[in-house]
C-alpha cells in the first residue's frame, strides 16, 4: 500500500509539470501571435543639406553648423580660429 501511495504521489508530480510546462508553451505561443510584426522596411530618414566647415572641411548637417562672416563651422572653436 506504501507503493501505491508513492506511486500515486510521483504520477501526480509529473502529471502537475506537463500540465504547467503545456500552459507556458501555450501562453508563449500566443504572446507570439499577439506581438507585432516589425514593420517590414525601415523609413526612409528625412533629406537634409550637408555643409562643409569653412576651417577644417567637416560635412557636417547644415542644422548643426554654426554660422560665421565667412561661413559655416564645426564648431565655436573653428569659427573663433578662422574669423579671430
């Protein structure tokens, strides 16, 4: 009778873990179906006017530059440098 009892108790324990490991396959499973397809190209990025430093040659986006007398720069260091 102690065998019966130990045998019950293992049948249920692996009975128990296929049926939780069974639960988490289905809950990934539809975790998958709920996640959303990345998008299928990336955006094209915005067109923007690339500048050359007046000082050193850098291109540089025409936002980023800074604008001097004699043109545009990289930064406040070269525009100090070029235009003293």
């Amino acid at each position: 009778m102690k065998y019966l009892l130990v045998l019950g108790v293992v049948l249920f324990a692996i009975w128990l873990w296929r049926h939780n490991r069974e639960k988490e396959a289905r809950d990934a499973a539809a975790a998958r179906q709920q996640r959303p397809s990345p998008p299928s190209a990336d955006p094209v990025p915005a067109v923007t006017d690339m500048v050359a430093c007046s000082h050193c040659g850098l291109h540089l986006p025409r936002h980023e530059a800074l604008a001097g007398h004699a043109g545009l720069y990289c930064s406040a260091a070269h525009r100090l440098a070029q235009e003293g």
